[in-house]
C-alpha cells in the first residue's frame, strides 16, 4: 500500500521514486503553487496535484479547465474554493489548510467535503495522536520537509533587492537573533518563509489512522532524498521536531498581566 | 448605508467608537478571541456592553475568531449559547467548528467570516454561506475586480479600510510561534514580520507593510456595494479610535454628499498617518504592492504626545474648558479641539488653571485636572490636540 506522499521537488529522481514500492508522488502545479523551485504542467501529473495558493476567481476558472482532463489521482489544495470544482471530479481530495487543521471537530466537519486533510504541524505529538483517533477518516500526517511559517502574496524578496539596489534572488537563507534559521522562497505569486531547519516528526511513522504521510522535501539535497524515504536516514540533516515536544502558548495575555 | 465598523479593546473604546461616529463596533470575550494582550470584555461587560449599544440603536459583533486546538474546545457551546442569550447581533469567526456550531445549536445572532479564512473568491463564498455564513470579511489581499466578484454573489460583504496589516494573508503565519512560542492563530501573535531578519554579506531583510488607508477609494467602495468598512486596532487608545473613526466618519458623509475632495481627503490622510505614528497607503486594492508600500528601515516611526487632554466639561459662566491632562502642554502653545459634534477647530493656550485654580505655566502630569479659558464651548468627550495640520492648508 502506498502510504507515502512525497513531493517532487526535483526532475531527475522522479523516476527513482516512482520505484519505491509505498510511495505516492505529489507535484506542485505550475503557476498554482508559492514556495517550489520546481513546478510541473498539468500533463506531467500522473500522481497527486498540489495547489497551495489562494486562488481568485480567474485563477479558479483556469484550474477548473486545467483538472477537467487530468490523470491526476488526486489533488492537495489550502483554498476552501476549489472544492466547488473537484467535487464531481474522480480524484482524491485532500485539504492542506496550512496551520488551519489544529482540531479534530474541525477536521471532521472539513471532511464532510473532502477525502482527508492534513494535520497541521504546529501541534504537538499528543496534539496530533488524538486528533488521528477521533477523525471519522484516515489523514494525512506531515513526518519529514520544510515547515512553512508563512505566506504573503507580496514579492517581499524582490521588494527588498529593489529598495537595496541589490540583484534579486529569489530564494535566501536568513537569521534572526535568538538564533533562528529562515529558508524564503519566492515567485510571481508570493513568499513563503520555512523554517530552516527541516521538520522531523518520523516518530509520528507508526500512528494509526493514516491515509499518507507526507515528506515535503523543499531544498533537500537530492543525495538526501532517497536514503530519507527508503530508509528514514536523517544523519546528515539538519532537523527538528519543532512544536511535536513545544506546545505553543495559547493566553498570552495572562503572562504579561 | 455602508456600516463603520470601529475596534472596541474596552468598555471605554466602545464608548468612545460610538461617539466619534462608528454604527457599530467589534471586541472580543476573555476566552475564544485573538488579540489576547487587549483588555478584552468578561462575560457580563459583554452583556453590559450589547445593552448599551442597542439602547443607542448600534450594534457588536463578538470576535470568537481563534484557531482551535483540541483542548480550547471545552466551553465554547456555553460559550456560544452566552452569546445569544444576550442577543448580541453576531460573531466574527473562521474556525470551521464555530459556524457549524452556530447553525447546530440554532443560535439567532448571524456569523461573519473573518479575514482569517483567507477569503477572495466565490467559490469558497458558496461553500461558507451554505454552512450559515451572512457576511464576510474580504482578505487584505482583496482587489477591487475581487471585491465586486465577491459582492455580486449577494453576501455581505465588509473590508478593512484602516490600521495595521499583516505580511501574511492573515492566518497562514506563525513566524510568532517558531520565535516565541506564543500561538499568533490564538491571539499571541509577536509581531515577527516586525523584526529584522540577518541576511550574509547584505543588509538586514525587512518585511514590515506600511499600514492600510483606503482613503482614496472610500467613494469607489461605497458605490461597489462593501456593507461595512472596518477598522483595525482593538489595542489601540481612545484617541486613536475617536480620531480614525471621526476620519473616516467625516470622509463617508462627504462622499456620500459628492463632497469629498482630493485636498480633505489629502487633510485626513495627515491626521491618520499622525495619528498612528506610520505611513499608510490603500495595500492591495488596486495593485500588488511593492516597494513604496513597505517599510525598510527598521521601525520608521516618531512617537508624538499629540493628544494633550480630554475635555471634561465647559464652564459656559467664566468661558473656561476642565480638561484631564495626557501630556505636556504649556502656555503659548497652539492646539486643536475636535469633537463628533463640532468643526475642528485652532487655539492658542493663553492661561492654565490648576484644579484649585491657580495659574500654573505647564501642564505636566497625565491626568491633571486644568482648566483653559476658551471662548468656543466644548462637549465631554471631545478632545485637545497639539495642533500639527491646518485643515486651511489643505483646502
């Protein structure tokens, strides 16, 4: 049973992982997605779609044409729009709701629409073990990628080299004291910050109720890729559990009272 | 008739919103709401509060628009069966949960969909009005072709017009989180987006927005259909709320009368941007912002003490305003009153009054009682400025 989704993020191993036996591949569709270096034609889909824009309308009615004839197996998306144009479609559903998922009576509600959702990583371990036992379907669980923070719809990279007389790139690496590392990517579409060291939640491999577990590898080296998902080696990555073992603070203002 | 949506941290703010013109106001509960440093309104201010607004036929709207986690669901039927049993006019919410709940447990009150559900498309417009959603409120992000779209479906639909703006499409950050720890989708936001990133070998990376004014475009949202123009800023002062709400109350009666010029509309644009110490510009609705609608150096914000007193009465007899003190102010200095029910107007302090009305030359001590000779009559509640703009030097 394929119970690995694993997006693509770079062209020459797709076919390396096209034969691992359990693995599902996702691709971010081109013009459809903020973040990815690497973006594919619908024609080139023939597993998982992934679609985490915000869409408006011209762009809904552009990617209801484009999925009208895809053989895709199924599609990854954040807008709440798009179920309106995959509902009838026969393909898998599976809400992303970036930092949105953080419930199970959410979750259940959601997928009264959907196939599945993914389950926010900005939660911890028990966070998400009760979640995956109350959810009336199987979800997907995020074990191993880069942990998105945030996404604007401004070109905040291009903005700064503009303003800094600098070249603009559109991907770069930066701190902030106390030390925390920053990946950005950027594209016609937006910027989105990870956090810079990868996400590793493999200790959430073994849980119950999963439809896949989803390896987002933005930036990892392609040496890394296939000893990652063969075989779980993360020797050489710089990784973190982030909030798995944090839990966030949710009544600040009872702190500073 | 497009609906002025106010902040509202506090009892005071509330007051001070409707005063200064809002026809509504929003705030959150002690429990369920973003903005946990605001002071926030407990169960029976929240009653309190609803009572006060209907008896002056204005309307809340209750904010229960954190992102839940397993265990914040405890309480929040209660919660919500609260709300309705003091029959406030509706809530502002994105967590899914919240408006099946609402729909479920039969509740009266309607259900606006926050910016936080990233909203700009009728598809998802659908999806929402068919769990019970009566309104939504656009994300920043929202364009004016977007707009329209979205307000042809027939929904209500409600835009922010002033105050601070995230980097993010609201909801899809917790930079607050990865620093801090604090939960920014459950009212502990840091504000990282504020903070200078290191980049190797070239300047610090900032990406802190201006704030949003829609200024320029308030007459084209009227005419557009928007139902409500909201303001940001639950914790801002109170004279922050009456100054912004008195802006944008002025400027949606001016358009609405074809009276609103570009120089009033430039004379309130300083008043604003005074006013909250930053720039502010109209963001995304009529292009994708760049360069001009961020900040670059750090925090490019003066503080001022513009705001020197709040008028406590008039003494008609002697011709003398009783004001409590806010800062520094002294004689010889030129000054504003501005109220809801007046036309701005200068003044030079010529003499000050302690409380036991002995002269003094400064007044240096927030919450002093002074009193000012002036031969204009005031109302409470209005307010003394230090004068920085001539409405004159616009018009």
């Amino acid at each position: 049973m394929k119970n690995k989704l694993v997006t693509v993020i770079n062209r020459e191993i797709i076919n390396d992982l096209r034969g691992i036996r359990d693995v599902e591949l996702l691709y971010p569709l081109k013009s459809f997605c903020v973040g990815y270096e690497i973006e594919f034609s619908i024609d080139e889909i023939d597993g998982y779609i992934l679609v985490n824009r915000i869409l408006e309308d011209k762009d809904l009615d552009i990617l209801e044409k484009l999925l009208a004839n895809s053989k895709a197996k199924g599609i990854v998306f954040d807008d709440i729009g798009i179920i309106e144009i995959v509902k009838d479609l026969p393909m898998t559903k599976i809400l992303l709701l970036d930092h949105i998922a953080t419930n199970y009576e959410s979750i259940n509600y959601y997928l009264e629409y959907v196939d599945s959702v993914i389950i926010s990583n900005d939660l911890t371990k028990e966070e998400i073990e009760e979640i995956l036992k109350k959810a009336n379907k199987p979800l997907v669980v995020n074990v191993f990628g880069l942990k998105t923070l945030m996404y604007s719809r401004r070109l905040l990279l291009s903005n700064y080299a503009i303003y800094r007389n600098l070249k603009i790139e559109r991907k770069m690496d930066a701190t902030i004291s106390p030390l925390k590392y920053f990946k950005i990517i950027e594209n016609d579409y937006g910027t989105k910050f990870y956090a810079g060291k990868y996400f590793n939640g493999l200790e959430l491999l073994n849980c119950s109720n999963v439809l896949f577990y989803w390896y987002d590898l933005i930036d990892l080296e392609q040496d890394k890729i296939l000893p990652l998902i063969k075989d779980n080696k993360i020797d050489d990555i710089n990784s973190d559990m982030l909030f798995l073992d944090k839990p966030t603070i949710y009544k600040v203002g009872d702190i500073n009272d | 008739m497009t609906e002025l949506l106010a902040p509202a941290g506090d009892f005071e703010k509330l007051k001070f919103a409707f005063l200064y013109g809002a026809d509504a106001v929003y705030f959150g509960g002690q429990n369920f709401s973003l903005r946990a440093n605001a002071k926030n309104f407990n169960l029976e201010e929240m009653k309190e509060a609803t009572t006060y607004a209907h008896s002056i036929n204005k309307k809340v709207y209750i904010t229960v628009n954190i992102v839940f986690h397993n265990q914040d669901l405890v309480g929040l039927d209660e919660y919500l069966k609260y709300l309705d049993s003091i029959n406030v006019d509706g809530i502002i919410a994105s967590d899914i949960l919240v408006i099946k709940k609402v729909k479920e447990l039969n509740l009266n009150f309607s259900v606006c969909l926050s910016t936080q559900a990233s909203l700009l498309n009728k598809r998802a417009v659908k999806f929402w009005k068919n769990l019970g959603v009566s309104r939504v409120v656009m994300a920043r992000e929202a364009s004016k072709e977007q707009i329209k779209i979205i307000k042809d479906t027939g929904i209500e639909v409600e835009t922010f017009i002033h105050g601070a703006m995230c980097t993010s499409f609201s909801g899809k950050c917790v930079l607050s989180n990865y620093v801090t720890l604090r939960d920014s989708n459950r009212g502990g936001c840091a504000q990282i987006c504020r903070w200078n990133f290191n980049v190797l070998d070239k300047p610090d990376l900032t990406i802190t927005p201006k704030d949003l004014n829609m200024i320029p475009f308030i007459k084209d949202e009227i005419d557009l259909g928007v139902d409500s123009f909201k303001i940001e800023g639950r914790m801002r002062s109170i004279y922050y709320i009456s100054t912004v709400i008195l802006c944008y109350r002025r400027m949606i009666d001016a358009a609405l009368n074809n009276k609103l010029t570009s120089n009033l509309e430039n004379y309130y644009l300083n008043i604003l941007n005074r006013c909250a110490n930053r720039e502010s510009t109209p963001q995304f609705y009529d292009k994708l912002p760049g360069v001009d609608e961020q900040y670059f150096n750090s925090r490019e914000e003066l503080s001022n003490q513009d705001f020197l007193g709040l008028v406590l009465g008039y003494d008609k007899e002697n011709k003398m305003v009783i004001l409590e003190s806010r800062n520094y102010f002294k004689v010889g200095d030129e000054v504003q009153f501005f109220g809801p029910n007046m036309e701005t107007f200068n003044w030079t302090i010529n003499k000050i009054y302690n409380e036991n009305l002995e002269e003094i030359d400064v007044s240096r001590h927030p919450k002093a009682i002074v009193k000012i000779p002036l031969n204009k009559a005031v109302e409470k509640d209005d307010m003394m400025r230090l004068k920085v703009f001539d409405k004159n030097d616009f018009l």
